[in-house]
C-alpha cells in the first residue's frame, strides 16, 4: 500500500520533475562542462582554470564587490520599508484599498514601461536633472555627481516592494488579535506589542521575503540593462553584466565559471538563510 | 530508504559525469584535416587545373550580418563555376531600417551568438566587425584561417596586401578574411597650406594636428570666409572624421588596455570641438565621391576659402578622379592616427564557424573571393562570361587585382562619363589606359606600406558613440568628463 501511495505522488511528480531534469538539471550540469574547457572549438579540459580566471579577474571582483554592495543596501531596505507599509495598511480603516491598489501597481506594469518612466526621470537628459540645472547646479556637477547605484535602489524598491507587502500583509494577517488584546490589557505599548507578538509570529514570514528578495535582487537586471545598457558606469557595474557581456562575447566558459561561482556563493547564502531561519524558529517554539 | 537514495545519487551523478565528459574529445584535428585535404584545390576556381580536375560538390549556408546584394551575385558566379554546389545566402538585418534600431539588432545578435556557441551557426559568417578577432580566438568557434592559408600550396600569402591582413591578426592567427578595403583620403585647400608653410606629396599620410595647425595658421593670417566650416560640405563632422584614425592610439586591443584619461586624449578632445563644423555626431555621416565633387570643393574655395578639406573613401571608383586633382586642391592624403596608423573599412569579410559543414568548400569560395582572377567585371554593367566582380569598387586585397580591376573601372568610367550606362561596344582591352604608366606599381607599393589598424572592434562603438554625442553634440560633458566615462566604459569592456 505505502509502495502504491509512493508510486501515485511520483506519478504526479514525474512531469515537473522532467521539465526541472531538462530545462534546468541536464542544461546545469552541462555548463559545468563549458567551464572546464579551454574555448568552443579544441574543447580542451582545462581543470579549474577558467574559475582560476574569472576570480583573478579585477572587473569580475569589482562586479561581484557592487552586486554585494547592492544586495546589503536594498534587501534590508525593501524588507524594512514593505514592513513598515503591511503595518500602516493593517492598521488603516479608511482607503485601504485604492492604497492598496496603488501599492501593488508596479507587480502589473510591463517593465518597458517602468524603464520608460524612469529613463524620463534619471536619463543624463533627464527631468531630475533638469530640475538640478533649473535649481542652478552646474551640468558638470550634475553629470560627476549622479548616483547610479541611488538609482537602482529606487528601481528595485518600485519593483519588489509591492510583492513583500503581499508577503508580509499575509503573514501579519496569519496572527490572532487576541494576542494584540491580550498585550494591550497587560500595558504594552505599541513598540512592545511589535517586539514581542508581531515580529516573533512574522519571523517565518520575514525569512521568506528575505529569500525572496535576494532572488529578486538578481531579477532587476533586466530594467537597469534597459536603463543604462550593456557597459553602465563602473559603480554599477553588476556580476549580471559581466556574464551578460561574456555572452555577447561568445566566451562561453568565463560565462559558465562566473555562474558557478555565482551559483556556490548564492547557494551558501541560502543555506545561511534556512539556518538562522530553523534556528530562530526553534528558539521561539 | 537509503538505497533508493545510494541509487538516485549514483544516478544522478552518472548523469552529470556523462554529459560533463561526453564532448570532451578535440574535434579540430578532425576538422582541419576535413578542410585541408592532401590534394588541396587551387587558388581561382576557374583557371586552376586541381579545382578542374576535382569538381566541388556540397551546399553551404552563407550569413551576411548586414545587407549586401553582390554577396548573391558573387555566390551565383561561383555556382556557375561549380554546378554541384549550392549556396544559400542569408541576411541578419534585412531592412535598412533596423539598422542601428537596438531591438531588431540585439535579437539577431543574440541568436547568431547562441547560434555560433552552440554549433548551429552557418557556414560562412560575413562579418563587417561585430565580433573582433580576439573574441574568435578565445570563444574558439571560427577556424584559424592561417593554418589553411599556410596549408594550401595554391594560397601565396606575399600575393595579398598582407598589412591588412596583419590587422585581423591576433597571435599570429588569422580568423577574418577581407575580400576588399576602402582607406580614408583627404584632399587639402592648397592655399590655406601654403600659408601654413605645410606642404604635401600625394599619398602621404596627415593626422588630425597637422590638419588643425592649418586651420590655426589660416584662422590667425585671417585668410577664412565668414562661414567657414572644416569639411566640404561638412560630411563627418570633426568627431566622426578624426576618432575612427587616432582610436588605435588611445586602444591597445591586445593588450586590454586604453589610456583615454591621458592628457593627450583630453587635449584631442578640446582641439577637435574647437573646429568650426556644421555636422553633429548624431546627423550621421554625407559619403560623397568623385571628379565632381572635388571640382565643386576647388571652385567654392577660388573665391574665398569656405573650408579646408574634402574627405573620401580611397577605391577603385575614385581612381580617375586622382588624375584631375585642381590646382587649388592638396591629395590625396592618407588620414592617419599621429601614431602613423591608417584605419581601414571592408564591405566583405568572411568568417568560417567551426559549424561550418563543408570546411574545404568554404575555403575555396574564400580564395574565389579574393585571389587574382583572370578576367574582372565591373559590377553589373560589365560582366562577360567567365569574369567575376570580386571587389565592388573597393581595393581588393590581392594585389594582382588592383591592376586588372583597377584598369577596368578607369575605363569603364572614362566611357560612361556622368551617364551610368556602358555603351554595348565596350571592349576594356582595345581601350588606352586613363592611368599615367606606373600608376598601380606606385599605388601598390604606397598602400603596401601604410600601418594598418583594424577600425572595426566589435561592438565598441555602442559605448563610446552616445558618450561623444553628449561631448560633442548636446554639450552635456566636460572634456574631462568625458575622457573619464570612455576610460571607465571602454576599460571594461577590454578587460572582460
């Protein structure tokens, strides 16, 4: 009977198992192989030089030094400001939902049309600089004074923070009142109501929009290769770039070394993630 | 339990191990001798005796990445040469209205860049710069064309104008073969160097300080009309004109490194904008050719001197204009960078993707399209059976040719005059030469000589024109500033 049941759950599991085995697995271990040759044409294994290189390689060092930048600026930031906006909407009784519905606006706008958007604000020709020269700053001082990486910051926190307010309005939702009056009847304030009932039950929540967000640090690619192109200024310069530009280089096998040592690095990172979140968890059960 | 895991893992690692190791056997030896077989077929398919004796079978895949309409008629020469061959040829941008348009130009590199790693790309790639030589060496997907080149007892390498060829180069490897080239040429205001106390020989070179101490010295003697303008009909616009020769100073492609943030670069910079034009970087670029256009920029100068120089394109086109060259007129002079480097365009390069399915055809429509032929064409106008047109007006590569196609363009232009139409009676070898004797040996030997630099260096030139535009057109960026964005942009992309 336990055989037939196991059997049925694999069953159902077969065609997604599948599509993960050919369209991320196989693919996967493949370039693994593309990393530990010398170039396309002699397919000569060469060990781990090509990892050799790509870490000796200053530019690859300098992106993965802005990508780490990035990610500690804007996952804590994005977590911290979707909390704070989860609270505010729980406790609005009036508008909530046109505030929600404006909240959530960035999940459905097509990325186009946000780059569109922010090109017309933060484009070298663009209205925040505009507004600086109308201000009577220097256009010297405007172009050697813009803040690529402020930027990027904004972009993600448009994109994502919608999405963690979803996540974290859910999870604040999960806690019962009683809790709430439970405290309140006790003298606690709101500062220890929060400490004490919202972030202990919003713990589990809040280590998933940490998961999350650093998945989603790597998604923004997209709108800031709109934004500023393949070769950006050098403070902005992402580890997504360097493969990217690789790609269009043709060098498969510095492509592939970066993504595995991108891949290890996030992959520990994770695992750090789901360690601290098991550890917290078991610490307030 | 346990060892439904040892056999999933021992599974899975198989798995990983046999798709890891299953292409690690070397294929180019395999390849090359594909491609290199013992009795290798000679040079010009349709004189030589081995191509004669082995008859060419097989279909090829020809890719142009930009539109180039002779490719198909080049293709149908060498069909009819070779009945059991079949070429196909493709264009990447078809419509000349994608050109520069980013998505239409990003999804077809993207494709042809996975099409090439992946072993799926075509036969032959016609490469106008996209990729740079060092890119095909380090990916490993194009053949080393020396190799077949050196291999070949037909292929003279000493019969091709080998300092272009030395500017594809990259370790001694050659993976780009250009079946033509066209060189930049000013033509001075004699008057304006004569008061400058510069004088020049046809064919010397001139960079862009020699060209500004002219200007400089006119400006200061008063000798310029009101509205002066650098160019003729300002054509390029000082960016565009003189970027292009001094770019291999400040680039060091094999070395990975620039020095754009160098004083000289930024004093480049300041002298260049100084220059009176009436041409932005972002109006694009005016091509102008011919014995008229130099009279017209002869006659606007007799007056009053409206501009200090006429720039062309050096080809087989423009050759009998350089016997009416007006008094008042200094050239041709070859623009270079102050290094002495004379950068150089190609309408038709040809690539060989290790996809490539019939390696030994392939090399033998390349020597097709660049070794000496015995009777030339002059594009579609004059095409008697059995010639070919190889060079579309532009310098061929071999040097036996710039005689033969050289000879013929003169003559077919001194008998079309203004008209653009052949009489049917044209017959090239009852017809004098339009060439002083000892012309071509001259112009041989002066293009022989020059220090070629490729300007085609993938795709640099997206990161460096919009930082120009702002310098040069919208007036947005300091010299300075500007040298330190083309430092910083272009410095990664050569240390990628």
């Amino acid at each position: 009977m336990r055989w037939k049941q196991r059997g049925i759950y694999w069953l159902f599991l077969l065609p997604s198992l599948l599509g993960m085995l050919v369209f991320y697995v196989i693919p996967f271990g493949y370039s693994l192989y593309y990393a530990l040759i010398d170039n396309m044409g002699s397919r000569q294994f060469v060990g781990l030089k090509n990892f050799a290189g790509t870490l000796a390689n200053q530019l690859f060092q300098s992106a993965a030094l802005n990508t780490t930048v990035f990610m500690g600026i804007s996952v804590p930031l994005g977590m911290g400001v979707a909390l704070l906006l989860s609270l505010c909407l729980q406790r609005t009784k009036r508008g909530r939902v046109p505030a929600t519905m404006v909240l959530l606006l960035p999940l459905v706008v097509p990325s186009g049309t946000m780059v569109y958007f922010w090109k017309v604000l933060f484009d070298s020709n663009g209205l925040v600089n505009e507004f600086l020269l109308r201000l009577g700053v220097s256009d010297q001082w405007v172009v050697q004074h813009q803040c690529h990486m402020g930027v990027l910051v904004v972009i993600f926190l448009w994109k994502n923070i919608s999405y963690n307010i979803v996540l974290f309005w859910s999870g604040l939702n999960w806690i019962p009142k009683t809790y709430y009056e439970q405290m309140a009847l006790e003298g606690a304030g709101i500062w220890r109501q929060f400490w004490n009932v919202t972030w202990i039950y919003l713990s589990p929540t809040t280590f998933v929009v940490m998961l999350m967000s650093i998945v989603n640090n790597f998604k923004v690619f997209k709108e800031v290769y709109m934004l500023y192109g393949a070769y950006p200024s050098a403070d902005i310069y992402m580890l997504q770039h360097y493969m990217n530009n690789q790609f269009l280089s043709m060098n498969m096998q510095k492509l592939c070394s970066a993504a595995y040592l991108l891949f290890l690095v996030l992959g520990v990172l994770l695992l750090v993630v789901f360690y601290a979140q098991k550890r917290v968890t078991d610490a307030y059960q | 339990m346990r060892r439904e895991r040892l056999v999933l893992s021992a599974a899975s690692v198989f798995l990983v191990v046999a798709l890891t190791f299953s292409g690690c056997r070397s294929s180019q030896d395999t390849i090359y001798s594909q491609a290199l077989p013992e009795d290798s077929p000679s040079s010009t398919a349709e004189d030589s005796p081995a191509s004669q004796d082995k008859e060419l079978s097989g279909e090829l895949t020809i890719l142009s990445v930009y539109e180039f309409s002779n490719l198909e008629r080049i293709a149908e020469e060498f069909e009819t040469l070779h009945p059991n061959v079949k070429l196909n040829v493709e264009v990447g941008i078809t419509s000349s209205a994608d050109l520069g348009m980013a998505e239409p130009w990003e999804q077809f590199m993207e494709q042809l860049t996975t099409e090439l790693m992946s072993g799926e790309g075509p036969d032959i790639l016609v490469d106008p710069g996209v990729f740079t030589p060092k890119q095909y060496q380090q990916s490993g997907v194009a053949y080393d064309l020396r190799e077949w080149m050196d291999a070949d007892p037909d292929f003279h390498l000493e019969e091709y104008y080998e300092n272009i060829l030395q500017a594809y180069e990259v370790d001694g490897d050659q993976y780009t073969l250009p079946a033509n080239f066209w060189v930049s040429v000013l033509y001075l205001n004699k008057e304006l160097c004569d008061a400058a106390g510069v004088s020049c020989s046809a064919w010397d070179t001139v960079d862009y300080t020699e060209i500004l101490d002219i200007w400089r010295a006119a400006e200061n003697q008063g000798l310029l009309a009101q509205d002066f303008t650098l160019e003729f009909m300002d054509q390029k616009g000082p960016s565009s004109l003189f970027f292009d020769a001094e770019f291999p100073c400040f680039v060091d492609v094999k070395a990975g490194t620039c020095s754009f943030d160098s004083p000289e670069f930024i004093q480049y910079l300041k002298d260049t904008k100084s220059i009176p034009s009436n041409r932005t970087l972002s109006q694009g670029v005016v091509t102008m050719s011919g014995s008229a256009i130099m009279g017209d920029f002869s006659r606007s100068n007799q007056e009053e001197n409206h501009s200090l120089l006429l720039y062309d394109m050096l080809s087989l086109d423009s050759l009998v204009s350089l016997s009416e060259i007006p008094e008042n007129c200094v050239g041709p002079l070859i623009l270079s960078s102050r290094e002495g480097e004379v950068s150089f365009s190609t309408s038709l390069s040809f690539v060989v993707p290790t996809s490539c399915s019939h390696p030994e055809l392939a090399w033998e429509f390349l020597k097709f399209c660049v070794a000496p032929v015995e009777t030339p064409a002059f594009y579609s106008f004059y095409h008697p059976e059995g010639s070919v047109d190889i060079v579309q007006g532009g310098f061929p590569v071999a040097k036996e040719n710039l005689l033969s196609y050289g000879e013929l363009y003169g003559k077919a232009y001194q008998v079309m005059g203004g008209s653009m139409t052949i009489p049917d009676d044209f017959d090239p070898a009852s017809m004098d030469s339009p060439f002083p004797d000892g012309f071509f040996t001259q112009l041989e030997s002066v293009v022989s000589h020059y220090r070629f630099a490729i300007d085609s260096l993938g795709r640099v030139g997206e990161i460096y024109t919009p930082i120009l535009q702002q310098y040069y057109d919208t007036d947005t960026l300091s010299a300075e500033e500007c040298a330190r964005q083309l430092q910083e942009k272009v410095g990664i992309w050569l240390q990628e």
